[in-house]
C-alpha cells in the first residue's frame, strides 16, 4: 500500500463527510463541454479518487460512462447510495477500490478521459514523492485510449511557486506521456468540502489542466 493510501484509509474514518451537495468541479464541467450529447454515451470516463462522487454523479446525469476509483470503501458506498437514489443505470457505472499512486485496476487503451481533481499534486506527489507520481501518471497513460485527456486540477501545497513556475513543473512531471493543451490558474475549492472549522491557510497556487496522451 502506498504512503498516500495508507494516510487516506488510516485518516478518514475520524474525517467528518463532506457537508453538502458540491458543484461539479472546473475538471468535470470541461468534460461536459467537451462532447455533444448524442456522443456522450460512447465515452468512458474514469473519476480517480472520486471521494463522494460529485463528479461521477454529475458525468453520469450528463450521460457518460463512468469508473469511479477511491481508496477507501466507505467513499464508494456513499457514491453507490446516490447512485441508486439517482436511479442511475448500472450499465454506466462501475466502481472499485484503487490505490492509485501503485495501480489502475483497468485494461490498457479502455477510457476516454481521466480526472485527477485535486489527487496527483494534493495527495499522491505530497505523500509518496515523484516516484508515486509517475507510476499513477504512467497508469493514466496505460489506460488511455490514444488522444485521450488527462484532466487536472493541480497543487503542490508550496505557497512560494508562482503559477507560472507550477504550469512548468506539471509540463516537466508529465511531458514524457502528455501535450498540454491548456492550462489555466484557478481557486483550490477543497476546504469548503468538510463541515469543520476552516484553518487560515496561504492560497498556494493552483491549476486547471487539459493536457493529451501523445
């Protein structure tokens, strides 16, 4: 087991839920954007480290295809719940338990889109360094179809890396795999998910990117 899943599954259960019904984030409403409805159906995206599915579920009501990948079980029975609330048919839904600083539990060549909102820089590059990085970065590559997108909102968590110096390091951390088609700087939106007392923090830089398997 990774440090960063380690962390995730030994943390969580003392974690509070997520206090209400988020937005979809700056990542999924792209995806949305990105293909008219009739094509929506023919596309599989993967939501990696899907937390309580608003994504999935925003993707889902959008009518793609998801696969929703967290670490933790109690996460992926709380997106099933909503799931089945939402009546959301099981033939576009699937989830499993990844660790995805190791692994993604998918064949090769299989999705359309990968999302990482706010899980490769936040969570997996913080606790399990570049070598974690780049295995979850390969496993994107792997599991992309050729011209597929790799979408991120991304952070390093240091506050004195400009915007422009973090669009160059995520450039360098993924330029072996993916072009970057945009990228564009935006507002983390995490610390408004759990109901707990919001610690004064430095607003460190952050990133929306759209970048394609080459």
């Amino acid at each position: 087991m990774s440090k960063s899943a380690e962390a995730h599954t030994q943390a969580l259960p003392y974690c509070h839920p997520c206090a209400r019904e988020l937005p979809p984030s700056r990542a999924a409403q792209f995806v949305a954007e990105a293909h008219t409805k009739p094509k929506r159906g023919q596309r599989m995206v993967v939501d990696a480290g899907c937390g309580e599915g608003r994504d999935t579920l925003f993707l889902l009501s959008e009518g793609y295809r998801v696969v929703a990948l967290d670490v933790c079980q109690r996460n992926l029975e709380v997106v099933r719940q909503k799931t089945k609330r939402a009546g959301m048919f099981s033939d576009t839904f699937a989830c499993c338990v990844a660790d995805l600083a190791e692994a993604i539990p998918l064949e090769s060549h299989a999705v359309d889109v990968v999302l990482d909102v706010w899980v490769l820089g936040s969570v997996i590059l913080s606790l399990d360094g570049r070598d974690g990085a780049n295995r979850f970065l390969a496993e994107a590559y792997r599991v992309l179809k050729p011209g597929g997108l790799f979408l991120s909102q991304f952070e390093t968590l240091r506050p004195r890396r400009s915007a422009d110096r973090l669009s160059i390091y995520f450039a360098n951390l993924t330029k072996s795999r993916f072009s970057i088609a945009t990228s564009e700087p935006i507002e983390a939106d995490y610390p408004s998910y759990f109901d707990v007392p919001v610690v004064t923090r430095t607003r460190w830089p952050a990133l929306f990117v759209v970048a394609r398997k080459e």
